[in-house]
C-alpha cells in the first residue's frame, strides 16, 4: 500500500469511525426514549382506562424496539472497535513507513562517504522492529504494548 493509499484508507476510517459515533448517539436516544414509554405504559392502563390486554401489548411492542436498539447499539460497539483497531494498525505502519524511508535515506548517505550517526540508525530499526510487532497486535486485537 503506497503512503496516499494508506492516507486515504485511514481518511476513511475516520469517516466510519465518526459515522459510528453519531449512529450510536442517536440509538442511545431511541433507547432513552423507549425506556421513558416503557416506564410510562402502566400509567394507560391504570389512569386512562385502558384494558390490560391492550397495556401489555404496547409495552411488548416498546421493550421490542428497545431490544432491537440495544442489539443495535451492541454491534455498533464491535464495528467501533474493529474500525480503531484497523486505525491504529493503520496509524502504526504508516509510521512504519516513514522510518524505514528515513533508515534508507541514512544508510545511502553512510554509503556514499557521509558521517551518519549510526544512533539514529539504531534506534530506528528498534523503532520498525517494535512499531511492527504493535502493529500486528493491534490488528489481532491482542494490544498489550504501550502505545507509540
């Protein structure tokens, strides 16, 4: 994947990542909602005349769409986390990336004669070695490095 690939797929990401925040917030509205007429309901039945019957049907209907918000919400939370994981590794290799570009452009200068200092040249294979291991955890969801 080239650097404006990884860009773009980390711009979309994002995206999906926003869109699954305001989706989740609206359903968590739903379902406050729900739960004030679920709450509310036994009130038809006892001030308003309503038969039983009729009652416990409503409030069927409501603990239904609130059940099916609450699955809602669930999966949402598992797309969530799999889309910050995909994020991370992409944010990881990407910086990947970028070190390895730096660790070429030093050892082309160490090649030609250049001073370079072979510190930097160290630390930034350490860098790669550790970015990449974090990568790979973040994407089998096994994350118990610090972050980068």
């Amino acid at each position: 994947m080239t650097m404006p690939q990884m860009q773009q797929a980390i711009s979309n990401l994002r995206l999906l990542l926003a869109s699954v925040r305001a989706k989740d917030e609206e359903l968590e509205s739903l379902a406050r909602q729900f739960r004030r007429q679920l709450s509310r309901a036994p009130r038809y039945a006892i001030q308003g005349g309503n038969p039983l019957e009729t009652t416990l049907h409503v409030m069927g209907e409501i603990q239904e769409r609130l059940d099916d918000v609450e699955v809602q919400r669930k999966h949402l939370g598992e797309i969530r986390r799999q889309v910050e994981a995909e994020l991370v590794a992409l944010n990881i290799t990407e910086k990947i990336a970028q070190a390895k570009e730096e660790l070429a452009l030093l050892r082309a200068s160490r090649d030609v004669g250049e001073e370079v200092g072979e510190e930097r040249i160290a630390e930034l294979r350490r860098f790669i070695e550790e970015a990449s291991l974090r990568a790979g955890e973040a994407i089998t969801g096994n994350s118990d490095l610090p972050r980068l």
